[in-house]
C-alpha cells in the first residue's frame, strides 16, 4: 500500500492537466481531467480551500492539492466486497473553520456489512484523518455485496441524510424495524433529531426519514432545502424522487421496471400511501451521483438536476421545473459516471469510472 501511494504521489506531481470540449446545449464547454489513474473512484468532494478528496472503493481516500496527490491514513477499515467499500464523501459546509469531513462505507457486522457513516477531520498537513468516528451503521444490514446506497448530504440544519440501499432484501425495504431501503436522518454527533417522522413510534428506527427506496445512489440538496435522490429500479425503473419527511416510496410493492426475469414487480406502478417518482427512465440508465445545480456559471441550467448514467455513458440534464431529460451531455470523458456535484466556484466536477479519472466542467473559453 505504501508503494502505491508513493507512486500516486509522484503521478499527482507529473501529471499535467488535460483539457478538452465538449458541445452542449448552453454552449461549448471544457472538461479538464483532475486525475488519472483511479482504481473504481466513487465520490469526490471540492475543498473550499483549494484541492480535492477523491474515495476509491477498495478503502483509499486521496487528497489532490497543489499538484500533488496524497493518500490519507487513519481512513476507516471497510468491506470492500461488491458494491461495498468506501463509498461517499462528502465536506462539512463549515470546513474552514473545523476541517471535517462526512463518509459512507460498508462496515463488517456479523452475518455481513452494512452502511455506516463516519465524522473526521482532515490534519493541517493533509497527511491523515483525526478524530475519526463512526456516528451511525445500519441494524441489520446484510450477508450480500450489493445495494449499500450511499449517499451523505448535509441538510441546511446541519443534519446528515444517508441514503441505504435493500441489500438485496427487497421486503425489507418495506420493514421500518431495519434500516434497509431508507434515508435516514442523524445529528452530527450521531443522535436521532427529535423532529424525526417516526421518533417513538414502536418497532421503527427513529433514525428513519422516509423508507420503500431500492438502492439510492444520487443525492442533493434544490435551492429551497429539498432533498431529491436518483435511484436504482431493476430492469427499467430507474427513478429521481423528491424526498418527503415520513413518505413511502413503495418498493417493493411498486415499480415502473420489472424483475430481470421478466417477472412483474409487486402489484403495478401505483398505490395508495405510496410515493410516485417525479421521473423515471425505461430502459434503465444505471444512475449514480446527483446534482442540482445553481446556475453560477451557467444561468440557464439553474435549478436543473444533473444525474450520471453508470450504463450508457452520458451527464443526464432534467429540467427542474418539469423534471425530464433534457439533455444527454455526452463524450469520451462521460464513460460510466458514478459522482456529479457542483464546486464553490460553480464548475461542475464528476467522477467517470470507465476513465479511471475526475474530470473539472467549465465554459469553454
């Protein structure tokens, strides 16, 4: 492990920034590559003062500044199997002032692994993590490799939404005694806010916001506070869902994909009590990382979310206020993306896994 980071340490410095456009419909824009080399990248957070954390699956959070990139001990152990592993990062709006950061892994349990978040600080030196700690896991999370979610999003209170897949137990998303197929909602020092939906409610998880997801991998915050999330159906179904305190967002009971069998989904694409999505794609896109962008630099797309495509390659673009695709920015450097999200500066940055890169979206110049 020493060597490959000595060796991402001596690429970080070489590696020279690679520049290409790419036509879309606000204009011509500019894609710079970041980073090379990444071995399965799934998250990236821009630091407000300057420089990049980047989370590889396997368990490796690299720091990139000033030409150099770092990889940081003190990360917590993961299980990386599958799907699992180290998953989301994600910067504490006041990192100034506290140096904290937020991330989402796979946790060894007994019988499996389940999601769990962690609070740390990144040293001055940008060297490791300090004060590490691991404020909530999943009761119950699995034997399997799949569906782990895991998203982490900051609400504007200063509380931590976390985004849980079924595991592969699609009933248990429906079952609030486990936090499977949930969005949970936690205070920062890992406690249950007392405004929670379900808070003293017999046999539910109080750390439940809303339940009936299948495997959220997108999450983001619109200019109001809302929370929208992107999400995995099975063979079509691919869903964008507004996120409501309490809501139940029906699967398995409801879906607009089928099962990969052929087989249809529990009891059609609507009931009572259940949540529809505000849009779905069929065929399914494979969606990962989700956006909502401010306009900053593009005033045209404010208020437009910006989903990756994990299957066919491409940025979708929904319109905010329809919430369809609009638009499939598309290239190269969009091979299997897995994280979007916006920087202090309005650039847009992902993740393309097929690249192995992350790439920086400005205006073309």
């Amino acid at each position: 492990m020493w060597i490959r980071g000595a060796i991402l340490l001596i690429m970080g410095l070489a590696q020279p920034l690679l520049a290409q456009t790419l036509n879309t419909r606000a204009g011509a824009v500019q894609l710079t590559q970041m980073i090379g080399g990444l071995d399965t990248p799934w998250a990236i957070g821009v630091l407000p003062t300057g420089g990049f954390l980047v989370t590889e699956r396997d368990g490796d959070l690299l720091l990139v500044q000033d030409g150099q990139t770092t990889k940081l001990s003190g990360v917590p152990k993961v299980f990386a199997r599958g799907q699992g592993g180290l998953l989301d990062v994600t910067i504490a709006r006041d990192f100034a002032r506290t140096r904290e950061i937020f991330l989402t892994y796979s946790k060894r349990q007994r019988g499996g692994a389940g999601t769990a978040l962690a609070v740390a600080k990144l040293d001055a030196n940008g060297r490791r993590l300090t004060n590490v700690r691991t404020i909530f896991e999943a009761a119950t999370g699995g034997s399997g490799g799949r569906h782990f979610g895991s998203r982490v999003v900051e609400g504007r209170d200063g509380t931590l939404f976390v985004t849980i897949g079924d595991r592969g137990d699609r009933p248990s998303a429906q079952d609030r005694s486990n936090h499977n197929g949930t969005i949970v909602r936690v205070n920062r020092n890992g406690t249950v806010p007392r405004d929670n939906p379900f808070v003293g409610q017999a046999g539910i998880r109080p750390e439940i916001w809303s339940y009936g997801h299948r495997n959220p991998q997108g999450a983001g915050l619109d200019a109001r506070g809302q929370l929208w999330t992107s999400e995995h159906g099975a063979k079509g179904g691919d869903e964008v869902n507004l996120v409501r305190k309490g809501a139940n967002y029906g699967w398995p009971v409801i879906s607009y994909g089928v099962h990969y069998s052929g087989g249809k989904i529990g009891e059609g694409t609507s009931k009572p009590g259940m949540e529809q999505p505000k849009h779905y794609w069929d065929p399914s896109i494979a969606p990962s990382g989700l956006m909502v962008y401010s306009g900053k630099l593009w005033p045209a797309w404010r208020g437009d979310l910006f989903v990756g495509s994990l299957k066919f390659d491409y940025i979708s673009r929904l319109d905010g206020g329809n919430v369809r695709e609009v638009e499939q920015i598309k290239g190269p450097q969009t091979e299997r993306v897995r994280d979007i999200v916006e920087a202090p500066d309005g650039a847009i940055w992902y993740i393309s896994v097929g690249q192995g890169a992350v790439y920086r979206m400005t205006p073309a110049r």
